[in-house]
C-alpha cells in the first residue's frame, strides 16, 4: 500500500495543497489504492527523515530541504519498502514503471518536456502563487500557520524584503495589480494550450499526461483556497473562454477519487 504525505488544512477535504495534489490526482487517475498521512509543516523534516525518504534540495545553511508530496511504498504482504521518495515528478516516474498495468502518465518520448514543464510551472504562475499563499495562510492549522508565513516570505524575500507574508502590502491596488499578473500568466498558459486544441482538450492534445494534473493541481489549488462561490474564482472561470472552468471540470473523477483516500 502507498502512503501519501500530505499537508492539512481547513479547506474541504483538508487537501489543499499544490505540489501533493499533482500526486493524488496521478495516483486515482492510475486506480492506484493509497492512504493519506496527514503531516504539518514543521513535521514534515522529521517524519520524512523517520522513513529514510530523502531531501529534494537544499536550504541556504546546506542543510537537506524537505519537501511533500513524498510517498512510501510498502508491499503488503512482505513489509517490503518498495520506495520511500519525494517530489512529484520522480513519483509520478516511478508510479509508472513499478505500475505498469496502469496508464502512463508519462508517454514514451516526453519525459523531457512533461519535467521541463513540470518543474517550471510554479515560477511562469508566480502572480497566482504570490495570491495563493496570502489568501492559504489562514486556512492552515494553527500549528502549521507560523512556518509557513516565515518559509514562503523567506521565499520571497526578494520581492517583498519581510519576513512573515502577513507584512506583504495587501491593498486594493496591490491585489488588482497581482490579480491583473495571474490573469497575464493564464493567458501565456492558454496560448500553449491551443496549440493543441485541434487534437484536444489536454497538455499533448488528445491523451492525459502528468502535465495535466500540473495544471489541474493549480486550479483546484485555487478553487479551494478562493471558495468556489467567491467572485475571484467565478472571474478565473470565465477567462480565455471558459478554458479553466472545463479544464478542472474534466479531472473532477479523479479530484473526487483523490479524496477518498
């Protein structure tokens, strides 16, 4: 059985976060059974390190960066770990060759574009990440609230020069400014995307890849920590055509399945 290591929250479902979601929607997409274990932030160096799973980087002091979603493999009926492991990408690359009666996520010849894409992603939609983190902060538990606000300002200090994102200028104009950015960052995406609108809905056009639960894990990122009746997801919605709304609508089985675990 895989276990999922995931962050929680007050938002519906408690899976709110980003980088895991991309995990959960690749592990339902497969039919894949897991279990979540639920780990705050400050936890997440100890428990990780507790199951031999290894750093995905490193801090500025060189010591080992930390990071979910992380996944234990263990095989039932020997205790066996077949894998301890962190970051989406290598997991979803595992996932398909441990998991070959399942269907790729990663086609024959695209690994090098689906990484590419992959790990690029969160800086080419920086505006909504700047949002995100301002508007997820109080939907954290109380327990993850403090290391959260001062790891995503040290983050972004550059930009912001202080360090807890509750000192970040929030006005009416800063958040037009940063709400007008998100909407140029979804049009650079929407104009990738019709690319291959001839052949399809999704990232290659015709066929589900893991670049598709990249993107999805973001709307569905927004849609939780915006609400879903707010008047700024309803905006998202509309924009390039209705593209987000019917992209997030066509992963919703395996949204609704992630959630069951």
């Amino acid at each position: 059985m895989i276990t999922l290591f995931d962050i929680p929250s007050t938002a519906p479902g408690s899976a709110w976060s980003l980088n895991p979601w991309r995990t959960r929607l690749a592990l339902a997409y497969k039919g894949i059974p897991f279990r979540t274990e639920w780990v705050e932030y400050p936890d997440i160096r100890p428990v990780l390190q507790s199951h031999n799973i290894q750093p995905t980087g490193k801090l500025a002091d060189g010591s080992g960066y930390y990071s979910v979603p992380a996944i234990l493999d263990i095989d039932d009926a020997t205790g066996e770990v077949n894998t301890a492991l962190a970051d989406s990408f290598p997991i979803v690359k595992y996932l398909d060759e441990a998991y070959p009666d399942t269907p790729r996520l990663i086609p024959e010849g695209t690994s090098e574009d689906q990484e590419t894409f992959a790990r690029g992603y969160i800086r080419s939609i920086l505006p909504i990440l700047i949002i995100m983190i301002k508007v997820g902060l109080p939907k954290l538990n109380e327990r993850s609230q403090d290391h959260y606000s001062t790891a995503r300002a040290e983050d972004l200090f550059p930009l912001f020069k202080v360090k807890r994102v509750e000192k970040w200028p929030w006005s009416e104009e800063d958040q037009a400014k940063h709400w007008a950015d998100a909407k140029k960052a979804l049009d650079a995406l929407d104009e990738k995307l019709t690319a291959t609108d001839a052949k399809g809905p999704w990232y290659l056009g015709d066929r589900i890849s893991f670049a598709d639960f990249v993107i999805g894990a973001s709307l569905i990122w927004m849609e939780l920590l915006l609400g879903e009746e707010s008047e700024e997801w309803k905006n998202v919605t509309t924009w390039n055509g209705g593209r987000w709304k019917r992209f997030i609508e066509g992963i919703s089985e395996w949204r609704v399945k992630g959630l069951k675990n």
